[in-house]
C-alpha cells in the first residue's frame, strides 16, 4: 500500500520545515532523504520517531522498489534532469516541487500526459514564489473583467535566514538575461534592470525595486492569460539593493559566471545577517471592470520566508495525498482557489487585497 511521504532534501533548511509538519499530521509515514545519511539521521532524531531517515541520491537512477510503498514525494532540492520525476510519476506516485528554476518546471510540464496516464498528480509552482505569488496574480484576475497586465514585486529581509540552494540560485540568478512577456511578446531584460518604485503598504512603505528572474512571470501568462506580466526583487535593505543595481550596471556581476566568484558571493549572502527578517509580496493588475480601468492591490507581510515556503508546500501535500488534484502536471493557481491563500498563510502572516483603492473582505 502506498501510504509514504518522501521529501527529498528532507533535512534541509525548508525541508525540515516540512518534515516537522507533515510529520504531525502523519506520524511514522514520513520520510527525510537525502544524500548525506548522517545529517538525516541527525534530524530525525529530533523528531520522536515521527520522521525516519533515507540516504538517497536523484541524481542517480532511481530503485523501482523505492517507490513501491510511496505516495508522495516532496522535492525541495534543484535538478537539470526529470529522470526521478519520470520515476515518480510513472509509479502512479503525486509529486510536488519547490524549486524555482524555469527551465527545469518546463521539462516536468511536458509529463502532464504521463502522469494522467499513470494516475498521479503533478504539483509546480510551491512556494513564497513561485506559489502564493500565483495564487495572489489569479485572486486580482478574479476580481476584474478583464486583466491586462500583472506586477509583482518582492522583498526579502536581510535578517532572516535562508537555504544553501536558495543562496545560490539567487547568486546564479544574479547576472541572468530573460525574457518577459509584454503584450503577449516576449521581450529580453536583464536580472537588476529596469528598477521600479513598488508600494509594499504598512510600515515597509515604498522600496525600489529590479526585475528578476522568477519563474511566476513566466507561468502567469500561459495559466491566467494575461499579456504583461514582471517580478521584481528588492531587499529590506535600500543599500543592499542599490548596491547590486550598481555593480550590474558596471559589469561586476558578469563575474558571477565564475564558479569562484558564484562561491564567494554564496559565503558572503550567507555571513550578512543585518537588518529583520520580514518578507513582502505585492501585486499590482490593471485591467478593465465594467468598462472602467480598475486597479487591484494584493499585499502580503509576514517573517521567515521559507517558513512561508514549508506552509504552502505542506498544503499542497495534504491536498495530493489525500487525492483531491486531478491526475496530470499543473501550477498550483490551476489546482487551487485563491481563498486558499487565508488557510496557508494561518496567522502566520497578513493578507490585504484592495479594489480601487478600497479593501475586499473575504468569507473565511
């Protein structure tokens, strides 16, 4: 009987995070993998049992009887290839990731017919952003006639404490060229380019903010339609972000190509701990209602970002081991209501949608 939960990354920053949840809920089923034993089992211990540990490598091809007893598996780790998410899905086994790379969330997208086949579900885009970004992009489309275009923005706290692979994809993301969608063509930019002035609402007020490769900018267009769409990033620190504008605009951050450099801003990212560890997201969509332009704000405040990543992907997981997504690859704004962003984020953060400049309250 497939009854096991695997998270893969499972003794990682977020994928603790997930352990400890999904192993309240489902005690003794749950399962820390990874490649490094001793650290697995080092965490589990912590647990009282309700964690076991795995050594497990997906970068390697993957035993068919691992999978035999598992119904779901949490991928909180980056990877080039789909090969594992093949295996899973072929098993019949649901697969959730958390990971933000693009053009690896491309390559799990074309399974979609494999996994329908094979009965089992596909869940992308899980996370602070990609994840609740989606879903706070679909909540202003359903609340206009028509969307036009989508702005979101992000700020991250230098306080707070990040993972070793969200260090380095940030790093890696750093010197990025991209495209963007605008007016349904995609357009070239570059990653700290373009700055814009985002108000965040509250006490954080206006930061500047610089395009960034996110992958929710690329998902939005296709899933909700919408001709324009762009992620931008700032820090909590306006020293700190205009710091990097400036070294991008020199060059300086061509040198991230190299692996010494990339190691080196990794170690530095990882040393400044200074400031808060708030977090916000802030969404703008200007569209049409009822023949007039109308404009939506969707705010979203709370600390500890990964934490906000381990509750929306703990959602994610409840819902597809209790099989209540349809078989097939999706985004989780395809899979979700946006009202679920109330019961993700509990207390643990604050939501505010206006209209218009009016706030909308919603039934909880």
């Amino acid at each position: 009987m497939k009854e096991h939960i695997l998270v893969v990354g499972g003794y990682g920053h977020v994928g603790k995070m997930i352990c400890s949840l999904l192993g309240e809920m489902y005690p003794g089923r749950v399962i820390a993998a990874g490649r490094n034993l001793e650290r697995a089992e080092q965490y589990c211990r912590t647990t009282g049992g309700k964690v076991r540990p795995l050594q497990l490598n997906v970068h390697e091809p993957c035993d068919p009887l691992l999978l035999e007893h598992v119904r779901l598996v949490m991928m909180c780790i980056d990877q080039d290839e789909d090969h594992f998410v093949q295996s899973c899905l072929l098993s019949g086994t649901h697969y959730i990731d958390i990971s933000a790379s693009y053009s690896f969330l491309q390559q799990v997208e074309n399974l979609h017919h494999a996994a329908k086949e094979h009965g089992a579900a596909g869940v992308l885009s899980v996370g602070l952003a990609p994840g609740l970004t989606n879903l706070m992009a679909l909540q202003a489309v359903e609340l206009m006639d028509k969307a036009e275009q989508i702005d979101i923005a992000i700020m991250l706290g230098m306080g707070d404490e990040h993972g070793q692979a969200a260090i380095e994809w940030t790093v890696q993301s750093l010197h990025s060229r991209f495209s963007v969608i605008q007016g349904g063509i995609p357009h070239p930019v570059t990653s700290f380019s373009d700055w814009k002035h985002v108000d965040f609402g509250g006490a954080i007020g206006s930061k500047t903010a610089y395009r960034f490769n996110f992958s929710d900018q690329h998902i939005v267009p296709r899933t909700l339609g919408i001709p324009t769409v762009s992620t931008r990033l700032c820090f909590d620190s306006a020293a700190v972000t205009a710091g990097i504008a400036a070294a991008r605009s020199v060059g300086l951050l061509q040198l991230c190509k190299y692996e010494w450099m990339k190691q080196y801003m990794v170690r530095s990212m990882k040393r400044l701990h200074f400031g808060n560890a708030d977090f916000a997201v802030k969404v703008d969509a200007y569209g049409i209602t009822e023949g007039s332009p109308t404009v939506v704000e969707c705010f979203l405040h709370g600390q500890h970002e990964a934490q906000m990543t381990a509750l929306t992907a703990v959602f994610a997981a409840q819902k597809a081991y209790e099989g209540f997504f349809p078989h097939g690859v999706y985004h989780i704004e395809q899979l979700l209501d946006p009202n679920a962003i109330h019961s993700i984020i509990k207390a643990a953060a604050e939501y505010v949608v206006k209209v218009d400049s009016k706030a909308v309250h919603f039934p909880l």
